[in-house]
C-alpha cells in the first residue's frame, strides 16, 4: 500500500503540478488531508482576518497514475474514510446562502462522538463521511481547488463517500490526482458555506478504465448511480446532469432518447450538491435496478 501525507498539498488542479507520488494502475493509496482551512482555525472565537485564505480547500497529491492517458478515465474506489475527533463549521456575512442576514462570523467545533456528529444546540446527527474536493488535472490552465468542474474538483458532493467509485476524465498523462476537503457530515447544497469540516485519511484504489462510454464525472454506489454537472446557475448544472444522464442512458441501453427522458422524469431524482462555490453543482440519480433492468453494463 502506498500512502501520502498533507505536507504533499496543492491549492488547484492543474498539469504543471510535480507528482508528489506515483503508482501504478489498481494500486492502493492511503492519503491523509488537512481540513479545509488547513487546519488554521484553533478557536471558536477567532478572527476570520486571521486566516491566510490562499490557504483554503488545499488536496493533497498530486499522484501520477501510471498508465494513465488523455482520453481515459480514472476509476477512483474509495475504499475507507478515517476521520478525526473533531470538526469546524463556520458561517458569516457573506458566506453561503444566508450570508445577507448573519451580521458576524461564527465558529463552531463539533465533536464526533460514538458514530455521529454533536452540532450546535446539541443536537446529535450521524456521521455520513464523504470527500468535498476530488478531481484530476484539466487539459489546459488551472482551476482552483474551492471550484468545481468537469475534471472533479469541488463537487461536495455526499454520494462521493466510502463503497463509491467515482469516475473522472484523463485529460493529462498520469491524469494528477488529488483530494481534499473531508467532511463528516454535509447537508445537499451545503448552505452554510460548510459542513462539517474535519481532517482525516482516505484510502482509495486507483483504477484507469480504456474506452469508457460514460459521463464523467459519475458516482457508482451500491444502490444508484450519479451523473454530476457544475455551472454558473443552479438551473444550468441541473440541466446539465439531466442531459448528460439521458444521453448516456439512450446510448447505452439502446433507447429512444424521449424515452430515457421519460426514464429520468418518472424515476429520476435530479438533487442539489453545492450552492456556495464558484459554480453551482447538481446530479442526476438513477436505481441500479432499473439500469439493471435495461442490461446497461457499468464500467466498474
């Protein structure tokens, strides 16, 4: 097994990053990641101007995939998800959807107690790890790590979480992957501009998938399958998914494409990811069973 600490950190994605591991095609690699302030918030009362936001959202890696070329895809088996004891939530003026009626930051600890999450007023909810920042480098420029996109990125979304597979582009040889950004619990949409925001250490199996008819990126889980988008609106993303997962389906399953859109409308369930990044992300949810049901062949 191999493994990678979060001194090995970049704040985007981008093909001029040097390796800072590489392994080859179907191996498994432990990587630990810093929260995502970088682990710079130590108090609850703590000025917000304190932070050095070039710092946020850092993923550790990149890893170079051995074997990996432009046109693949990069399967990435996320096989366990260990967190650490406690968590960060914030929110403020400003941030996420109710920035225009807070007057000041606020910091909350959150402490994970016996397979659930303590959040404010006491409250218990359960612990429902997932991975926020996860993607591979674009084929051209950069993209900052808080942004989401078709290479991955900042999707927060809560179907990225242990016994998934998430499915995304080789656009760069070795295609650099990274990850980030853990929490133990998130909400869909993330309205707050986080959740809860915690330190930890993935392990995954990087599997590179040749001649692969599907959209990426894509979430396999045991019981559905996902097909993400991110646009400027919340309206475009959720367009997006809905034609990328009626497209794929009509193509794979030999249908009409009127009657994969009528698949999706009568069993569907198009969901919000994220609201609060650069752009706004969405998926489009189908049962395996009724996938099953078509004979449509999953690549994983």
């Amino acid at each position: 097994m191999y493994t990678l600490d979060p001194t090995h950190i970049v704040y985007s994605f981008a093909s001029f990053h040097p390796p800072a591991l590489s392994v080859p095609a179907g191996a498994v690699v432990q990587i630990e990641t810093c929260d995502c302030f970088e682990n710079q918030i130590e108090r609850e009362d703590q000025d917000f101007g304190t932070l050095d936001w070039n710092r946020i959202n850092p993923a550790t890696g990149p890893i170079h995939v051995q074997g990996a070329m432009p046109g693949d895809v990069l399967a990435v088996h996320i096989l366990d998800i260990k967190l650490a004891k406690r968590g960060i939530m914030t929110t403020g003026p400003g941030l996420g959807v109710m920035g225009g009626h807070l007057a000041e930051n606020a910091i909350r600890f959150v402490e994970i107690e016996h397979g659930q999450v303590v959040l404010p007023g006491g409250v218990r909810a359960p612990l429902r790890p997932m991975i926020g920042v996860i993607g591979v480098a674009p084929a051209d420029g950069e993209v900052p790590c808080g942004t989401p996109g078709d290479h991955g990125g900042n999707m927060d979304c809560t179907r990225i979480a242990p016994g998934a597979v998430l499915l995304l582009p080789v656009s760069v040889q070795g295609a650099l992957f990274a990850l980030g950004d853990l929490h133990a619990a998130m909400g869909d949409g993330e309205v707050g501009v986080s959740g809860v925001e915690i330190a930890g250490r993935v392990t995954v199996r990087l599997e590179v998938i040749r001649d692969a008819a599907c959209p990426a990126p894509m979430v396999i889980s045991a019981d559905d399958v996902s097909v993400i988008a991110s646009a400027d609106t919340l309206d475009a993303a959720a367009e997006l998914a809905t034609e990328r997962a009626a497209t794929w389906i009509a193509a794979a399953a030999h249908l009409h494409l009127a009657d994969a859109t009528m698949l999706l409308s009568a069993s569907g369930r198009l969901r919000i990811c994220q609201v609060v990044d650069p752009l706004k992300t969405a998926r489009m949810e189908i049962d395996r069973g009724l996938l099953e049901q078509l004979r449509v062949e999953l690549p994983v």
